[in-house]
C-alpha cells in the first residue's frame, strides 16, 4: 500500500510540473494597427477539464485595462491597474476562475483597452498586451489563443481628453460588429521581461461593481436642437453608462457624456455610439464621473430609447464610519466630503477624477485623513500603495516628485513632497495602521530626500525650487516659512521613523537641523506675526497656521496669531485645513467653525453638485474641479481636534478622545479603526457633559474631559472594552 501511495504522489508531482512547465507569453493581436492609442482587442481560449477543480488562481497582467469572462460569465470588470510599481514594471491581478469552471469544455474571453498614450497616472509600455497563467490547469496564454482589433472601438473626434489624461475618449459604431478576423496571437514576451518589466501584485482590491441601475430621465433639447435625455444620478460617481435603444436607420450618433465632461476648464471623458439597425444595447466602458449623465442624439434620428441606466464602480471598501451632530450645515459637508472622497478613490488617489486623475501628494495626505476616520480598513490599502509608488519612483538624485504614475510629468513640488513625509504624511499613516514593515521600506528614501534639503546662513530652510514650486492656489503665499515649515515637520516624522526602525544613528543631525529652523523661524516674529523678511505680500494666514500645527510657534504668540488670521483669508480650500486646525489647538473652534460656514457657506449649499470644489466659487482657480476632495480637510480637523479624537499608540491600540468645548453641542460619531469600530457620543448641556464610548476589544480610550469640566472620578480616566457613560459637571472658575 505505501509502494502504490508513493507512486501515486510521484505521478501528481510530475503532472504538476508538467503543468507548471508550461510558459505564459505576453501576446498580442496579429494586426498592424495593434499599438495605436485607444485600441481595442478581443483574446478567446477553448480548454478542456476532466475534472471540475476547487480551486484556480490565475495571475493576469495587461497594458492597459481587461474584462474577463469565463464560460460566459463576467469574472473581471476593468481588470489591471494603471502602469506602475516604478518606471518601469508593471502590476498584475490575482483572479479565482474557480466559480466560473465546469467539467468538459471550457472558454475564456478576454477583452483589452490598450491606452497606448502618455497621462498623470499611467506609463505607456508601448505595446498592447495581455498576460495570462493559470498554468496548474494548463491554461496559459500563448499564440493558441485566437484574436483580433475590434474594429467598432474608435476615439472620437475633437474636442479630445486633455494631456493628463491616459484615457481617450470612446467612439463605438456597431455596423462594424460581428466582423470576425480572429487569428493566432503573437507570442512578445513572457513573465517579467518585455516592455511590461517585472510584475508585482495588485496590493488593492478589484473595484466594487454595484451593478447597473435603471435610470428615470428628463428629456429637453440644447442650443442645436439635438435631443437631450438627463439622468440626474443620485450622487457624483465613477460609472459606466449604459443604453438600450432601437434605430429604425443606422448610423445615428449618440454623444454620452456627463456634466463632468470639462473638469473645470480642461476636456475629459465623454464618448459616442452609432447605432447600428434594430435594437441594441451597448455599454461604454471607459468610467467617466459627474452628478448628471446626459445622452444626446440629432432630434431627426428615428431613435427608440428603451432604457438608459448605469453602472457604478469603485474602490472595494465599506462607508463603516458614520458621523451626525446637532449642526445641519456641518451634516451636509460631511456627507459631501464623503462623496468627494470616494469619488477620488481607484487606481490612486486623485485631486480629481475628471481633468487629472493624478495623485499629487498634498491632496492625498488630507484624503487618507479622511479615509482613516470613516472609510473601512480595506482604503488602507491604497494609502500603502500611494505611499510604495512615491519612494520607488524616486529620482536617483533623491528627489521625491508627484503625481505618480506618471509619464509626462516629473516634476517635483518641493511643498507637496515635505507634506508627504511629514507627520501628516507617512507617521500619520503608520500611527493609524501600525504598519511598521512600510515604516522601514521607506525610511531609506526619507532619508535621501531630506538630504536634499540646506539650512541658509540664518539657519532657515533654504527655499527648493524644484520644478513647481507651488505652496498655495491663490495669493500671497509666504514661501520661506510654508517650506520652513513643512520642512520641520518632515524632520519630527524623520526622527520617528528613524527610531522606530532603528536608525537612532540619523536622529541627532535632525534633531540639531530642527533647532535650527525653530530659531531662525522665530527671528522672523514681527510681534504680531510671522513674516520672511523677503516676503513684501499681506500677511500670509497659512504661514501663521503652520507654525502653530507644527510646534514652531509657543503658546504666548497664539493670541496674535489668532487676530492676524482673523482679518486674513489667503488660503485655498487645500490649505484652509490647517488654518482651522491651528484655531482649534489655540481654543477658537468657535472661531473656526464661522470662518467654516463662511468660506465654505457657497459649496455646502450647491445643490447642483454633491461634491465639494477645488476653489472657493466653481470654475475659480485651478482648473475650477467641483470634485476636489483636499476640500473635506475639516471633516479630519472635527473628528481630531472638536471630538478630539486621535490614536494614540500605532494601529489604535491606544487612544485619545479630548473633546474642545465648542458650538457643536451633540454628535455621535463610529471610526471603523484597524482595531475594532471605536463609537463615541456626547452632549453639551452647558452645565453638564453627557458621554457614551464603546470601546472594541484590545483597545484602551484615554478620554480626558472639556476644559473646565470633571466628574467624581476626576478630569482624565483610562477605559477598557465595553460601553462606558460618563458625565461631567461644569466646574467653577
């Protein structure tokens, strides 16, 4: 019996390697025009089964986009991710064909989006090709598999989609389909050479398909007299429109496209259909994002529209955090810097998903804020992926440089790239995830990048140009002490990772180069303000929020720092964050809160839109998104500094909850933490404090009382597990 078992084992293991000997090509169609911008392709694969297996993990890599089905059955919607790890590889997915497989005959269908252009989010390898192997069933691909260039994929005419963008804009006519040419692929490469270089896993999850929703539209008409059917949808989302229609002709033009299809000043994502006689049905597959989606068509056209509906995508998480409080003007910003939030979350982090799609760095450290505090732990993922592509796309010079992917863009915002590796950067992003193997892959490139960085003969930061040096939308940006203190807080986020990793060694150089800035910093206090002496502009608010959010300026400067930033209002959207946060640590949260309401009073009350601005007014600077999340930075200073929440040791094993005396007199707010779901509660009676805490297993909450309040108990308590009422009673002066 032991002879026939070992036997048996010998003849799996040598089926297995036979299985496993097989080679996955990169392969591509045998067509001329394979490699033109916006191709599209179609791979097919008949295989045979004996046995239906448990379980398939096939590992699938594309320039540019794939869907997958199997045996007829969608397995992948938008399959791969934008090019690359670094400058030259490339990401492949892991999928389960197990689902999809039956004993017998079996079929795999690929269809592929080759970019074949340049953008802020994407690298062109060049050629258009797929990958696939799933070789422990002896499918892989290979010149067996038969395919073609799907001659009705076309881009439309003018207006095309601006530089930054990879993607072109999708013309479809359907007189063309069924024009079969299928042929044997070419064989261009395998597994980690080519073009395509090495491949790294997807370290994010594929998107969420909410499936695809019937739509009730308005119908009207525009300036041409051409028919206009409008769907308002229920939000701002990344979709993909669907029609069904009859044509009694063929070769009406149907425009698709959203209230989106200029992201401000800039063409974006739009697409056409041509219909085809009979009824059809299409779906255009290249996501596009707005709060309406309108179909247009020539009002001679004799069109039948059945239905149109849509098809929602986007990154794999759950909304698991919820927020509500006694002010009505805060409930509907948070619940549109919810929207704009998600609506920036796919490949990357984007500033916007419209016009750019590209992930600059600045934007992302206020998105991952976001994301921590009321997205559930699966968004991690991405903030871990932003976090891997800045350091392995680092120059060999040290130079740190976004929006990343990118291949028309290199530039380094000397600004954006402090921000990245401050403490609002990559420790924020450890002190909520605990993840110290990313803490030690990136210290090196810290380390480089901070090396770049001088002190002048006064002891300041000296003032990187880099290739953009951007601080601010808008005027009067004081650019010595935004950089000098961006520049001090990437030091502090240095001598933490340093120790954390153990290179105690670097932490004395910082430590010296951070005195230095502080003291020549503080020569800059006029007695009423920080100004650089070379700065001739008004007295620049960001600056006086920077020193305080950063530990530059004391406690005996906050009262004058708070009447200059009363009577300025300098900062955009993007650094407005900070301003705020600085008056919430100086005590004036009631100031921040009116300056809140005021500056984004006009957004807040958009009804057109369900997400927030780049600017102060639609259209205003910077392109004028309507979709940029840097704009929810108060939604992470409510939950830090007037709920005054935070964690307190890495991965929310500890944490703090010091809520500010404020106007908000009730909310209730639950963080889907790494650590469990932390739910906390309260009401301001003015004389008496009400809280409720439910504190999930292995965490502690150091829950320290208002200013000016305590209980029998005292002012501070430590808490374990479980739900915990406290009350407070006002005490006297």
């Amino acid at each position: 019996m032991r002879r026939i078992l070992s036997t048996f084992i010998l003849l799996c293991a040598v089926a297995i390697s036979v299985a496993t000997a097989q080679t996955a090509y990169w392969i591509t169609a045998d067509d001329s025009l394979r490699n033109e911008p916006n191709t599209w392709m179609e791979f097919r694969k008949d295989f045979t089964l004996k046995k239906r297996p448990k379980k398939v993990e096939a590992q699938i890599a594309a320039d540019s986009k794939y869907w997958l089905w199997v045996n007829g059955a969608l397995a992948v919607f938008e399959g791969g991710l934008k090019r690359g790890p670094n400058r030259t590889d490339t990401y492949y997915d892991v999928v389960d064909f197990s689902p999809y497989l039956r004993k017998g005959h079996n079929d795999v269908r690929v269809l592929l989006c080759y970019f074949g252009k340049p953008g802020f989010s994407h690298v062109s390898s060049g050629q258009s090709a797929v990958i696939v192997d799933a070789s422990s069933i002896g499918l892989v691909s290979d010149a067996s598999w038969q395919s073609q260039r799907l001659k009705a994929y076309q881009t439309c005419g003018e207006p095309y989609t601006n530089f930054r963008l990879a993607e072109s804009n999708i013309r479809y006519d359907a007189r063309m389909e069924g024009q079969n040419d299928l042929k044997p692929s070419l064989e261009i490469g395998t597994w980690g050479d080519g073009a395509w270089g090495k491949l790294a896993v997807r370290p994010i999850p594929q998107w969420r398909d909410y499936g695809a929703r019937t739509a009730h539209y308005d119908t009207g008409e525009d300036d041409q007299g051409n028919v206009v059917l409008s769907v308002r949808l229920p939000y701002n989302m990344q979709m993909t429109p669907c029609i069904d229609v009859t044509d009694e002709a063929e070769g009406t033009c149907i425009r698709i496209e959203t209230d989106h299809v200029r992201g401000g000043s800039d063409n974006c994502v739009r697409a056409e259909y041509i219909t085809r006689k009979g009824r059809q049905r299409y779906e255009s597959l290249g996501w596009m994002n707005g709060d309406v989606l309108r179909i247009i068509y020539p009002k001679s056209a004799r069109l039948t529209v059945h239905s149109i509906s849509y098809r929602e995508t986007g990154y794999d998480c759950d909304f698991e955090g919820t927020f509500t409080c006694s002010d009505s003007i805060i409930n509907r910003f948070w619940q549109k810097a919810m929207r704009t939030l998600y609506v920036n979350m796919r490949d990357n982090y984007f500033d916007c998903p419209d016009r750019e799609r590209a992930q600059w760095w600045g934007d992302a450290t206020i998105l991952m804020g976001q994301s921590f505090y009321q997205l559930s732990p699966r968004a991690n993922a991405l903030v871990r992926k932003a976090i891997h592509e800045l350091v392995d796309w680092q120059k060999e010079d040290g130079t740190l440089f976004s929006p990343i992917p990118a291949q028309n863009w290199d530039q380094e915002l000397p600004a954006q790239s402090l921000t990245s590796i401050s403490t609002y950067g990559f420790w924020y992003y450890y002190m909520h995830t605990g993840d110290r193997e990313t803490m030690a892959y990136v210290y090196p490139a810290m380390r480089r990048y901070l090396s770049l960085w001088t002190l002048d003969d006064d002891g300041l930061t000296y003032e990187r140009q880099g290739g953009w040096p951007w601080g601010d939308w808008g005027t009067d940006v004081d650019m010595r002490l935004i950089l000098a203190a961006w520049h001090y807080l990437a030091l502090q986020s240095a001598i933490n990772v340093a120790e954390l990793t153990g290179h105690e060694e670097d932490v004395s150089d910082y430590k010296q180069q951070m005195q230095s800035v502080m003291t020549a910093f503080n020569r800059c206090w006029n007695g009423y303000a920080y100004r650089h002496p070379t700065y001739h502009g008004a007295t620049d608010d960001r600056v006086q929020a920077m020193a305080v959010v950063s530990g530059l300026a004391d406690s005996t400067k906050y009262e004058r720092i708070y009447e200059t930033i009363r009577s300025q209002e300098y900062a955009s959207p993007y650094m407005e964050k900070y301003v705020y946060e600085a008056l919430m640590r100086m005590g004036h949260g009631d100031y921040a809160l009116e300056r809140f309401k005021k500056r984004f009073g006009q957004m807040i009350a958009d009804t057109c839109h369900t997400t927030l601005y780049e600017g102060w007014q639609e259209g205003g600077y910077g392109g004028g998104s309507t979709n940029h999340a840097w704009s929810g930075g108060m939604l992470t200073d409510i939950c830090e500094q007037i709920l005054g929440i935070r964690p307190a040791v890495a991965g929310w094993k500890e944490a703090i909850i010091h809520p500010a005396v404020s106007p908000i007199h009730e909310a209730t707010i639950a963080i889907p933490t790494v650590n469990g779901k932390l739910v906390y509660g309260f009401k301001d009676e003015g004389n008496i404090f009400h809280a409720t805490i439910s504190i999930p297993k292995g965490m502690t909450v150091h829950f320290i009382a208002p200013d000016g309040y305590a209980s029998n108990n005292g002012h501070e308590m430590s808490l374990k597990s479980g739900t915990h009422e406290l009350v407070f009673h006002k005490q006297s002066p």
